[in-house]
C-alpha cells in the first residue's frame, strides 16, 4: 500500500466529521430540533415510520431559510449563529458550528425544505451522500421541515451499532422530552406511524411542562425547587430519598436550555442529599440551570451534550449549597391524626398478639420513671423516654398501628405511612448520640444491678478508646480488674441490654466500621444500631406514638444513619388508581 501522506476528498472528509456528530437516530433528532428552536419554532413535530434509521422527519413553524440560503444551510462551517472567534465565549443559540445539516446530509438522503415567513413560495434541496442537488421551488407553509432516510446508507459498520428500533425510538422519545423540559414555552409532538405518540401543547413555565411529561402524580411526590440570585438561577423538582434509584437515568440537567450530560450537577444533588440516601443511589432530579452564556463553555464535544463550566471551583460548592438547604428544609409535615384508641378498627385490635415481655414497659413507680430507673433483666424490653412536650398525664394517641411486628403504619392525611420501626429508632438514638457528644448533658439510665462485662482483651482496647465518648452518650462505666468492665448505667432511650451483650455487640461495631470516620461518628453509629428496637419486637401503641413524635423531631427522620429508608408514603391516589377508582 502506498503510505504517502495526501488530502482526503472532501465527501470522505464530511463522513469522518459526521461520524462525530450523527451517532445514532436520535443524535439527528437532536440536531433537528435544536435547529428548530433557534429558528423560534412555537411548536415542533417530529415524526416516525417504523425503524428510525429509515425515516424521520422534524418538522418546525419558526423564520425559515430563504431558498437563496438553502444550499448554504447544508454546507459545513455555514451558519448564521456565529461571525466571528469571539462569538464563540458568548453562545446565545442551541448551534453554532454550521455542521448539524451537512453532517447528517453526509451519512444520510436528506430533503430540507423551507419558507421563510415574508416570503410566497417554498424552496427544498435534496442532499445525498455529501452531494448537494439542485433548490427547487415548493408550495409549503411557513417554517423548516427536514426529512431523514436511510441513515448511515453508506456507511454499513454504523448501521451494525445501531440498537433495537424500540431503543432507539425511546432514546429518541427521551430527548424530546428533555428539549420541551428545557423550553416549556414551545409545543412538541412525536408522531409514530402516523400516530401521536405525545403532545405537549405549550406551557407557561416548567412545572405546567414537568406536569404534562412527568405526570402529575409524580410530581407530587417530588419538591420543587426555585433558586434566583444575581448571576444564576436554577429551577425544577427534586425526588423523596425514599425514592431514590440504583441508576442515575432518572435525572435530567438542563444547562440554559440545553440538555447536558453534567457530572457537575450529578455530583451536586447526591452531596444535598448526603446521607439521606445510600451510597450507590441517585434521587430523582430535573434541574434546569440557567448561567450568563459567557460562563457555559459548550465548545468541548462535538456532540455537545458535554459542557464545562467556567465558574465550576465557585459554583460547586455553592450549588450543593444551596440544594442542600432545600432538601433539609424539605421536611414531610405528616399529621397523625391524633385519634384515640378506640377508633383503631377492630380487626386490627383483635388481631394483635400479646406484648412479649411480661414485664410492665413503664417503671411503676413515678420517682423511677422520673430516674429513668430500669430492672436488670435480661430480656427486658426497656422503654422509650417520654418527650418532654407531650402531657404524660392525658397523651393523646394517634391512631397507630404495628405490621408484622416489624412497621408501623399511620393515617395520614394523604394516604398511609409506613415506618420502620428499627431504622426509625436508629435515627432517633443516632441523632440524640451526636447531640450528646457534641456538648448535650449524657442521659442515663441506671441499672437496678450494676453488672460486671468480661471483654475479650480486643473489646477492652476498643472500650479504653472509646471509653469518654462511651461516657458522653451515657453509659457509666468503671473498669474492674483484667479485662472486665463494670457497667452502671446505659444511654437513655437504648431499647434492650441483653444482659450486657449490648456492650459487646456495641464495641464490635465500633472497630468494624472503617478507621476513616470520626470516632463519635463510630460510637454515634454503634449505639444507635444496636440500641435500636428490632424487627420481631411487638410495640405497643404508647411506645408507637413515642416512637414516632421523636422520629419526627429528629433532623432527617427520612433516612437512618446508613441512608436507608426510614419511612414509605403510600398516596391515596395511588390507591385510588391501582383499584380502578377515579379519585
Ligand atoms: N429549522 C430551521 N429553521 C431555520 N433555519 C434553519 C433551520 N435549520 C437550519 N437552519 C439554518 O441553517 C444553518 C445551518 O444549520 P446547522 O444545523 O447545519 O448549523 P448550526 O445550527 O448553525 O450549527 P450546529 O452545527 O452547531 O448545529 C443554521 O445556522 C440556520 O441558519
Ligand atoms: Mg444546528
């Protein structure tokens, strides 16, 4: 083969270019329409017929091209975005490079015709394979209509890449819908066989839009979030934790109207969340952001789905920020309706089993309770500490109920709440834990016995280390000769001591969690866990009512400390669907 170094013609030149432009159906589609909004479509409609790679067709009512620019318009570097370098930091258009058309007219037959709106007649040129025909005149109404066939005809390997038609006709369906989230204000159609696949008629802002596509169910269960400072401002809607996803698909980024692949702002929403999410987990998002354009560089990717932003040091933290604050801000107000007992319908009352401890919950005496003084069994099952705002004497009970030994459910005015009971009490000693090792007087309760704990010679090391936060979160311990431990009193609100096994299963915990994390965080995070009511225990329906007020009383009652759920709303209107009623 003769190696000397020589120009590509200027077809195969256009076809490596496209190469980088055209990827797949949807990539066309996305040229079209972006071309269609900076032409100021008011409505777009794109149509399909079978396997997108044979036919595709965007059709849009914006300004048009005059039929002396036609054959321009499909040229490479011809644009009217763009004059000069400097035009480049201040991009006010979706395009800019003069390359959409000419790239898909190299991989593709493409028919583009138009007519301007001061103009009579229409105009269409036919482009194949690089090769651009002749203008000829057509009657049309106002507005641009391209038509795609034979995608990647001449280019076979690409075609091979190519996934399912149902893929690409989702991913296709997906931008179309990301585009009419980032311009509420134009109208978007998707056709299939003649058939309307959606319409989205226009909307006035992006929750009218976020309602249409998403639907208004879920919406609802996500909060909104509307920020407007000085050089930014960033709207849209962010998911419960509670409905968090393995996969980061559910997200959409918006950056001035444009959709964008953004680990910036992928990063940004998982920190508002931190821990009230698992790892691995992503929430929900729609974030449309809007920036000055000299602050969004979106000359990185020939497909420009990537963007950098220039402030991206300042913005970071200021962002995650600001999300942060509204995701914490964002606390469910569930009104218990604070029914009385009695009014827990009966089948749930007979079909409750017997508390499995035999010993009364509460201290009798009202000296005790006020010492938080407990018996030392070994099976006792100890109580949750009254708050101090409930009025002891006449509490009123919500109408609670315990599933399994396992959840507790609530009425709620919506629909139904379910909790869990152990990473709900997780939460609460969690929380109080760190209270407590930040500077909160500890809170004990003694022991009736005080009780000597062997240790193995590591649980002693563990315990010598951590024995003065052990101490701020409440326990009162004395060591007593070798490796053996006297324990006097236990952190309040610790549901079981197992007979000091709890102390062992405590200080394991601490040395298994990764040397990395603060040492109050580890013994915060060990106490809680195993402090915490288990699944099995059977509740009654004080310490339900206990349980709960303190949930909701802690900072971030939806997550336990290793960011699982704590709690499930279930709506009523997804009830009401799910059985067929029109609610
Ligand atoms: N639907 C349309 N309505 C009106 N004018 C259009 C339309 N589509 C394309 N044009 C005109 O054709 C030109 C070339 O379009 P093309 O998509 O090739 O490049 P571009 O949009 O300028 O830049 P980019 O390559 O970044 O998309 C545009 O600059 C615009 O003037
Ligand atoms: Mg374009």
């Amino acid at each position: 083969m003769d190696s000397s170094i020589r120009v590509l013609p200027d077809a195969l030149v256009g076809r490596i270019a496209a190469g980088e432009v055209v990827e797949r159906p949807a990539s066309v589609i996305k040229e079209l329409v972006e071309n269609s909004l900076d032409a100021g479509a008011a409505h777009i409609e794109v149509s399909l017929d079978g396997e997108p790679q044979q036919f595709m067709q965007v059709a849009d009512d914006g300004k048009g091209i005059s039929a002396e620019e036609l054959t321009l318009a499909v040229q490479r570097h011809a644009t009217s975005k763009i004059q000069e370098s400097d035009d480049l930091t201040q991009i006010h258009t979706l395009g800019f490079r003069g390359e959409g058309l000419a790239a898909i007219g190299a991989v593709a037959r493409l028919r583009l015709s138009s007519r301007p709106l001061d103009s009579e007649m229409g105009a269409s040129v036919f482009v194949e394979d690089g090769r651009i025909g002749a203008v000829e005149p057509i009657a049309r109404a106002h507005g641009t209509t391209v038509e795609i066939r034979d995608l990647f005809f001449s280019t076979p390997a690409r075609r091979r890449y190519l996934k399912s038609q149902t893929a690409e006709v989702r991913a296709i369906s997906q931008l179309l819908q990301a585009y009419a989230l980032g311009n509420p204000g134009v109208g978007f159609s998707l056709m299939q066989r003649s058939k309307q696949a959606f319409h989205f008629p226009a909307a006035p802002d992006l929750a009218s839009r976020a309602a249409q596509i998403l639907g208004a169910k879920r919406l609802d269960r996500m909060f909104p979030v509307e920020i407007e400072e000085a050089d930014l401002a960033l709207e849209g809607f962010l998911g419960a934790p509670e409905d968090s996803r393995a996969r980061s698909g559910h997200q959409i980024f918006l950056v001035n109207g444009r959709w964008v692949t953004s680990p910036l702002l992928r990063q940004v929403v998982r920190q508002a969340y931190s821990d009230l999410i698992p790892p691995g987990r992503h929430p929900e998002a729609l974030l449309s952001l809007r920036l000055p354009p000299e602050d969004v560089d979106v000359n990185v990717h020939p497909t420009k789905k990537e963007i950098r932003l220039r402030r991206e040091r300042e913005l970071y933290p200021r962002l995650t920020e600001l999300l942060r604050r509204r995701v914490e801000g964002h606390f469910p107000s569930f009104q218990l309706s604070g029914q009385p007992e009695e009014s827990l319908p009966d089948v749930l009352e007979e079909g409750r089993p017997e508390s499995q401890t035999s010993l009364p919950l509460y201290p009798t005496s009202p000296k005790a309770e006020a010492e938080g003084w407990v018996s030392d069994q070994s099976s006792v099952v100890l109580p949750f500490p009254k708050t101090e705002t409930k009025d002891s004497a006449e509490p009123t009970l919500a109408n609670l109920w315990q599933l399994h030994e396992t959840y507790i459910c609530a009425r709620v005015k919506q629909g139904l709440l379910i909790i869990d009971q152990h990473a709900a009490h997780e939460r609460v000693l969690y929380e109080q834990a760190l209270k407590r090792l930040q500077g909160d007087p500890p809170l004990s309760q003694e022991l009736l016995f005080p009780l000597v704990v062997e240790l193995t010679p590591d649980e002693f090391a563990v315990l010598l280390d951590s024995l003065s936060l052990l101490e701020k979160v409440g326990f009162h311990l004395e060591t007593f000769g070798g490796t053996s431990v006297l324990v006097h009193a236990i952190p309040a609100g610790v549901r079981e001591w197992k007979h000091g096994a709890l102390l062992k299963d405590i200080l394991d915990h601490i040395s298994d969690l990764p040397s990395e994390m603060e040492n109050h965080e580890r013994v915060a995070r060990s106490v809680a866990c195993h402090g915490a009511v288990k699944a099995g225990q059977t509740l009654g329906n004080v310490e339900m009512n206990e349980l709960v007020d303190q949930l909701f009383a802690t900072e971030k009652p939806q997550g336990d400390p290793h960011g699982r759920p704590v709690f499930l709303r279930i709506e009523l209107n997804e009830l009401h669907r799910r059985f067929g009623r029109s609610s």
